[in-house]
C-alpha cells in the first residue's frame, strides 16, 4: 500500500503544492465587502469553482459534491424595510452537503469525503436554494484551507493587491475590413462619455432583484437599438455584469441601469457570504 504522503491529486499536486494553491491569492474582483457592515469579506463562488477544477480536476471527476433532496428546505417570512414596506424574504437551508474529491497513488485511488451544512436568504426562492447549495461547498472547500487567509484574518477586500490604473487605450478606427464584434465586446461602446460631474449611483439595496430584472431598458439607457423595450432580465449574466461594474453613468437612466444591474448580478452570480471564524 503506498505512504499516504505519496498520494497526489488527479493534477499532479503534491499535498504541499496543493495546500499552497488553495490559499494562493486570487484576482482582486474575487474579495468583495459582505453586505450588513460586519466588515466580513465575501470570496466570489465562481473563482472557488476555477480553482478546484485546477487542482482537483473537472467537477465530476477529481471531485463533486452531493446532497439529499429532503436536507434542502426553503421557508418564508415577511420582514419590514427601512421605509415601512413588507418585503418577502426566502431562506434556504442545506441540512447536509457531501463534497468528494479524489487522491492516486501508484497502486490505489482514494475518494475523500468533506461534510458541511448551508444557509441563504434572498427575495427569490430559487436564488435563496442555489445559494444555501454554493455556501455549504464553500464551508466545507475552506475545511481544507481554500482561502485560509481570509478566514484567518490575514487576507480581504481591504489588503488584496488592487491592479495600477491605466489611461484607457482610444478605439481603433474602424474600416470595412474590420469584423463586427460580438455582443460581449461591443459592451464597451453602449453608453455616452461621463459627464463632467460623475453622477453617484444609489446604494445597491434600493431595489429588490424582482424590480431589478422587471426594469425596461429604454433608449437612454443604451446605444443598442435592440435591447430597447426589454426587461434586464432577459440580458446576459456578462452584459449585466458589464454594466454592475463597468459601465460608467452618463445619465439618471444609465444611472438606474447600474443600480437594477448590481443587484441583479449579485443574485444571479450566485455569491456566498462566509462566516467569521
């Protein structure tokens, strides 16, 4: 039987390596602020995903997760906002997870279970399940010191190395030999230059993510003619991400846009807020 510590993951990573790469500091836009002002730091689901397909090998392979149907359970309650409105909340709860990953040697494969539970809350009950899902992985990843930093303490939104600004490259003219981009890259041109005075965007909860993807894209809004009359909803997780972070208001409805766009994009990006340790 080989020595435990010759095991490898299906990548190739040494214990050693792999524990590095778990905790290796990911790309600033991964650290973000959890909402409520406990000063705790959200890691983005997504990048977790990226890094155990690297170090594990693909979701299903090297490793996955599992759950009983009956463990996840959604209820109800009405609570009141700031304004005295009653708001609908839905909370998800994922009373056990298993996540598997898998470790070869030379003669045997070992498949290594991690157990975790989960919880979310959100407007709609399908985003409150996914997240209750995304959370219980996420609680039982950092059992194995994905982003132990963070949990630690030493690493968040405030201490991650921020990319240098750059002046922003002009447009190349275009000419006739020049291919049309894609909807994805043509995202850069939908909006007019800031005015002179940048116009501050409300705060992120003022509206709930039902209002959000209701929202009508009118033609102050964007330059694309076809997106006009549509709901926010109907767009791409890119394009609404492009226009939560990117965009840069030139107006009062552009300025709506990136409020409805940043709370939709938070719902559907489908985010985890771990827990202080």
């Amino acid at each position: 039987m080989d020595n435990i510590q010759n095991y490898k993951t299906l990548t190739g990573l040494t214990f050693e390596e792999l524990t590095q790469k778990l905790d290796e500091e990911l790309p600033p836009d991964a650290y973000k602020p959890v909402p409520g002002g406990a000063d705790l730091t959200d890691i983005d689901p997504n990048h977790m995903r990226k890094i155990l397909n690297q170090v594990f090998g693909m979701c299903g392979i090297g490793w996955g997760y599992s759950y009983e149907p009956a463990d996840l359970t959604t209820y109800s309650e009405v609570r009141k906002t700031r304004d005295g409105k009653d708001r609908r909340v839905f909370i998800g709860s994922l009373k056990r997870i298993r996540f598997w990953y898998k470790l070869t040697g030379s003669v045997t494969t070992f498949v290594c279970d991690v157990y975790a539970s989960g919880g979310s809350e959100n407007d709609v009950e399908a985003y409150a399940m996914s997240g209750a899902i995304t959370n219980a992985l996420g609680k039982a990843v950092s059992n194995l010191g994905f982003q132990e930093s963070v949990y630690l303490g030493k690493r968040s939104h405030h201490n991650v190395r921020k990319p240098k600004k750059t002046a922003p490259a002009k447009p190349a003219a275009r000419t006739p030999e020049t291919p049309v981009p894609q909807d994805d890259e043509i995202l850069d041109e939908i909006v007019d230059e800031p005015a002179d005075n940048p116009i501050v965007t409300p705060k992120v909860d003022a509206l709930s993510p039902d209002e959000a993807a209701n929202l009508v894209i009118t033609k102050e809004m964007t330059k694309r003619p076809e997106r006009v009359g549509q709901n926010l909803g109907a767009q791409s997780l890119e394009a609404i991400e492009w226009w939560a972070n990117k965009m840069k208001p030139a107006n009062k409805e552009q300025q709506l846009l990136q409020s409805a766009a940043r709370v939709l994009y938070k719902v559907r990006s489908n985010g985890h807020h771990p827990v202080a340790v």
